[in-house]
C-alpha cells in the first residue's frame, strides 16, 4: 500500500473512533437526567448506563421545624422509614435543612430495603452507603436541599427503604413531617450502615430531614404530585399500612390495565391552605401557594399533578369566607402548573357537618368554591371528592362507612373510595383547558 494510502486509511480510522466515542459519552450523558432539576446527582459512578429515567417514587413535604430540637439530632442515627410507589434499577435521596439556621452536616448516610415492613433491619444484600458528589460527607446550608448521588439497588414497587442518615455535631432544628403515619427509628452512635436493627431502640412518628427518593426506572412515564392538606397527608389513616389515599391511588397505577405507570408523590401537610402560611420565619405549615415550585414543580419526573385543599381556608382561625378568594388562589396554583406545561387534576372540598368547626355559613362556602369547580374554570379536570365520601341520605355529612370519626376526615375505607373517584385518563398530558 503506498505510503500516502496508508496514512489516509489511518486518518479515515481515526475520524470513525473519534465519531463513536463521542457519540457513547452524549448517550451516556442523556441516560443520566438530561435538565433534570437533580442532575449533579445523576453524575455518580453508580448512575445507570442504559435507557430510562429518574422519577420520584416516594416524597414529602418539610412542613416545619421540629419543637424542642435546638441542636439537631448530634450523635445519633436517624433511620427513616419510607414506601416506594413504583420501582427502578437505582436510587437516590434528597435530604433537606429548610427550617435550619445552622449548617447540616451528614458525616455518613445509607439506603437499604427493609427486612420487614416498617422494620428497622435491612434485607440481606442490600445496604448501600450514600455519597454527595462522591464524598461521604455533606453540608446542607440553612434552608437549602441537597441530593445524593445514585447508587445501584433494585428497589421493589410497594417496598419499604431505610435511609439512615448521621451528623456528629450540632447542627440546628431539625427540619421535618410530623404526619408520618409510619414509624421510624433511632439509635445512639453512628450505626449507619447497621444490617441489623438492634441498636434503633428509639422509636420516631416523624420523618426528619429526608424530602424525597428517586429511582432510575425503564418503565415509568412520570410522576404524580399531589398537593394537599390532612386529607391527602392521611392523618386518620392505619399507622404503618400506607392506607392514605395517595397509597390507593399507588395500587391503581401499578395494577389496573392501561393505567399510567407513575409514581406518586405525597405532598400533604397536615393543616395546609391554599392561602397562608404558618407563623414563625421561615413559615411552619407554607401555604399552597408558596410552595408549589418547592414541592410540586421541582419534584423528579413530575407530568401531572392533583390539587386537594381549600378546606382548612374555611375552617381554621381566621376563618376564609370569601368564595372568590379561594377560587382564585386554586386559579393561581393551576396557571404555575401551567407554565411547566402540567395539567391540574383538581378536588371538590369535602363535607364537614358534625365537625367541631362546622357552621351553616361555613358549609356555604365550601358549597360555593365546589360549585365554581365543577363549572370547570378553575382546574383542567375535576375529581369529586364530595360526592365521593358524602352520605347520599344527608349530603352535608361523611358516609358513615367512610368517616373516621371526626366528620372532617376519612377511614381506610374512605381514602380508598378517594383513590377509585380519580378518572386515571385525567393524569395522560394533554392541551390544558381553557380558564
């Protein structure tokens, strides 16, 4: 082969390795997140190679700072446990110090599945210690988030995960969701990547400081956000059963045919309106309103979103008696979905006759924010919660079948009837309505 041949062959070579090793790492690089608001996570060693995409499976909203807890948890374990919606190849968390004044450091953080529901032993073979830009170590500035890198753990639709989480030092009020309705568990030392549950002898209602998890996943389409009050948060539900409504509706995406295949998200908070906070600075208990980009808008893979709240406007001191103020702020939560392209599946408020706040005057607003709702001006879709839990033979009232025994919120059966009233179509993207 002449010699000038020869040096046009290699060059030729050369160019077709140079196209291929490019083409490998762009493709490596979309697998990981793409825009994802949590991409630097995606950047670990253990992200996924292959197609798929990050979703939430589970979350929750820090909803305040936790009474009595100036200097942090210093010294000991914390081990949350949380229930996987859907499933994947990978996971990742997100830990947050929102209600701080004092830099978080997590010195040592895990992710295992549970031996047991709401167990605090880890199966066998499946802890992982947790990295932050692939250091073991994280500081968390005050009322910021922060999200580990991905580690590789086939995660089970409907499981029970352990993150554990350690800080060595003070570290200011702990950031937390007092609504759990599942226990958790504590231990003295660092016994983070402890298999065994022996040393969490403590146990915890809450969940303390971890906000969410994500999964790597080939099959899911997105996710669900549900933004709500005690209702969605499932305060009256079977502690440790995962009976909120949110959970039913978790079972419907993951068994009916044709169903969606997403995750769903819990953004209740005990107490929530559509309007104002909580007191105290930054706000306990943020309105509906004020933290929608932070819990809805910048949740992982998030395609749709259903909105139940307006009730605890009515009912809490001061009382909201103005239809049209309530509208429009569920107006305004629609328009910010809107501008991420989300449609809004939106609640009718629920029946409260019987309640300790219950008044006539009361109970006509909430009939006029529900009539507006229906006219379909206010949410893309309307799911009818009301017609869903009231009694046919007196309308102002919870079913008794589906009353938990308060006249506000619902049984197991109730939340159950919730989850069947959701048409699954309304959850598919389509052209937002016209409001």
């Amino acid at each position: 082969m002449p010699r000038r041949t020869g040096y046009a062959v290699l060059a030729a070579l050369a160019a077709v390795v140079i196209l291929v090793s490019t083409a490998i790492f762009i493709g490596l690089r979309g697998d990981h997140g793409g825009t994802d608001s949590h991409a630097q996570g995606a950047r670990g060693s253990a992200a996924p190679a292959s197609a798929g995409a990050w979703v939430g499976t589970w979350s929750t909203s820090a909803a305040a700072a936790e009474p009595r807890t100036l200097r942090g948890f210093s010294g000991m374990s914390i081990r949350n446990v949380v229930h996987t919606s859907i499933g994947g190849s990978s996971a990742r968390i997100q830990l947050s110090n929102f209600y701080s004044s004092q830099p978080l450091t997590i010195t040592h953080a895990s992710l295992a599945l549970a031996a047991a529901p709401s167990n605090p032993t880890a199966a066998a073979g499946t802890m992982r210690r947790l990295t932050f830009n692939n250091r073991a170590w994280v500081t968390i500035p005050p009322g910021k988030a922060a999200t580990s890198d991905p580690v590789r753990l086939a995660v089970p639709d409907a499981a029970d995960l352990l993150v554990t989480t350690y800080s060595p030092q003070a570290s200011g009020s702990v950031t937390y969701h007092p609504h759990a309705r599942q226990t958790s568990y504590l231990a003295r030392g660092d016994r983070t990547e402890d298999t065994a549950g022996a040393a969490y002898t403590e146990q915890s209602p809450y969940w303390r400081y971890l906000t969410g998890v994500d999964v790597w996943s080939k099959e899911a389409e997105g996710a669900v956000a549900v933004l709500g009050d005690s209702i969605t948060d499932g305060i009256t539900s079977t502690a440790g059963a995962n009976h909120r409504w949110t959970d039913f509706l978790a079972e419907r995406l993951r068994s009916e045919p044709g169903a969606p295949r997403f995750g769903v998200l819990n953004q209740g908070i005990s107490g929530n309106r559509v309007l104002s906070d909580g007191t105290q600075f930054p706000p306990n208990n943020p309105s509906g309103l004020s933290r929608f980009d932070r819990d809805v808008l910048s949740r992982t893979g998030v395609k749709a979103v259903v909105i139940e709240l307006g009730v605890n406007d009515i009912l809490r001191i001061p009382h909201q008696t103005d239809p049209d103020r309530i509208v429009g702020g569920l107006r305004r939560l629609t328009e910010q979905a809107h501008t991420r392209g989300l449609r809004v599946i939106g609640a009718t408020l629920t029946p409260f006759y019987g309640h300790r706040g219950y008044t006539p005057r009361l109970d006509a607003v909430r009939e006029q924010v529900n009539a507006r709702i229906r006219a379909g001006k206010v949410f893309d879709e309307v799911v009818d919660f009301d017609k869903a839990l009231r009694d046919p033979l007196s309308p102002l009232r919870l079913r008794p079948a589906y009353d938990s025994g308060d006249h506000l919120h619902p049984s197991d059966q109730g939340y159950r009837a919730m989850a069947r009233a959701l048409d699954l179509d309304h959850l598919r993207g389509r052209a937002a309505a016209e409001l």
